[in-house]
C-alpha cells in the first residue's frame, strides 16, 4: 500500500494504492492533516487503484470530511468500484461525502 | 470438498494484510458467491482481525491470534481467536447507519462483518473466537 499526494491546481489529490484499512489509516490521516496545517484547503481522494477499505479506513475519511470542512475546505472522494461504492452505501456514507465517478469530475466540483 | 488454512500471528495490526492475501488465495478458485473474495471476505476479515488484536488481545504483541478458514460444499466458515475474555455480540453491535452515528469514526466495524457475511457469532473457547459464515449457494 502506498499514498502518493500532488497538486493540481488548487487541489491536493490523494491516490490510494492498496488497502486503506487499520495498519495505515493513520498515515493517511496525518499526511493529509499536514496539509490542511500548510493553508490547503481541497482535497481529492482517488480510489482507482484501491484493493479495499475497512471500518478503520472509512473512520478516518469521516474525521477528516469533518476536520476540513471545520477549516472551510471541501473533501471529495473519486473513482470508488463497485465494491468500494457497497461499503459506503452499506454504511450510508454514501450520504455524507461528494463521490464523483472521475477524477475530472471531482476536480469540476470543487 | 472441504479445504482448511489455519494461521497464527502476533497481535499486531501489520499482519492483517498477508493472512487476508492468504485466506483469499487459499480459496482462490473455489465457486463462491460474487464478491465473495474481492469485497465480504477480506472486510469482513480485516474487521475480525483488528477487533481480536485491538480489543481481544490489547495489542499485546505476547498474545497470538489464530485464522482458520474451512471451505465446505456448503460453506466458508472463518474463524478468529484471540485470548480476550469475549465481548457480547447483541450489544457490541450498533446501526452505524442511524444520522447520529454516521459522523463517528468509529463503530462500523461489526456491522460490516454482519452486514458481509451470512451469518455472524461469538462464543468462548479458552479465549474468544468469532464466527464468519458465508453460504456458498
């Protein structure tokens, strides 16, 4: 599993290659917290490359959508499978995030 | 047809990944439900895992979780034990899904493992042991 983090534009895109599950969330956590400390403010999570996500790594999407949107920034999730997109409906996160099915999408809505 | 893995780690949440990968390519080409091993086993897993070593084990890294994994005609039964003294399923597990709940960070984690598999349990055993079954028809 890696995080690989860049800027286009205004925008920080995260993409998560692997597993977001218990064993890294907190990796993801910080290095996006580091972030938002710099003054970003739009974030992009792309899940094209992911395998799956735990209850860990849907946590600490949940604080995060919190702790930037308490800064005024904006969090959106892109490119969720169909596996992925069951775990958030299951848990009706679905309700809480801005999921696009692209990338490009999910830069436009910002 | 009746395959069987049984694996044994330290409680410590890096070895969470390679049982998942092992249990998946153990049952890697058994006719299992769709999604069986691309999304319910390997949450539903990830889940037992992390509860037994967080929770069960106190993340004591003297504490041994053990997997078995027995595939059936009629079933993939997923077991986890870890040295806990047990929790009580009915009241352990809460609606994550309910407004009040859906901005917490935590508390998903045994409603997925339900919510995946077709059937979950807890028993005690000389430890804890969680029960994941998924019907293969």
């Amino acid at each position: 599993m890696t995080f690989s983090m860049r800027k286009q534009g205004d925008v920080t895109i995260v993409d998560v290659d692997g597993q977001l599950i218990v064993g890294n969330r907190q990796e993801l956590k910080q290095r996006v917290l580091d972030e938002l400390d710099k003054g970003e403010r739009k974030f992009l999570v792309d899940f094209e490359k992911t395998g799956y996500i735990d209850s860990s790594g849907l946590g600490v999407l949940v604080s995060l959508s919190k702790k930037i949107r308490e800064q005024g920034g904006a969090l959106r999730l892109a490119n969720l499978n169909d596996d992925l997109r069951t775990l958030f409906e299951l848990t009706k996160l679905d309700t809480l995030f801005d999921i696009a099915d692209t990338r490009q999408r999910a830069l436009e809505s910002f | 047809m009746r395959v069987a893995l049984e694996l044994e780690i330290p409680s410590d949440v890096c070895h969470i990944e390679h049982v998942v990968s092992e249990v998946t390519a153990c049952c890697a080409g058994l006719a299992l439900p769709p999604r069986a091993l691309t999304l319910r086993v390997p949450v539903a897993l990830t889940e037992a895992l992390a509860n037994a070593i967080r929770y069960g084990n106190r993340a004591d890294v003297s504490k041994r979780v053990r997997v078995r994994a027995v595939v059936s005609d009629v079933a993939l039964v997923l077991e986890v034990h870890d040295e806990g003294p047990g929790f009580d399923l009915g009241r352990c597990l809460r609606d994550c899904t309910v407004p009040a709940a859906r901005e917490r960070e935590d508390g998903r984690g045994l409603f997925l493992m339900q919510a995946l598999m077709d059937r979950l349990e807890h028993s005690a055993d000389g430890g804890s042991v969680v029960r994941m079954t998924m019907f293969r028809a």
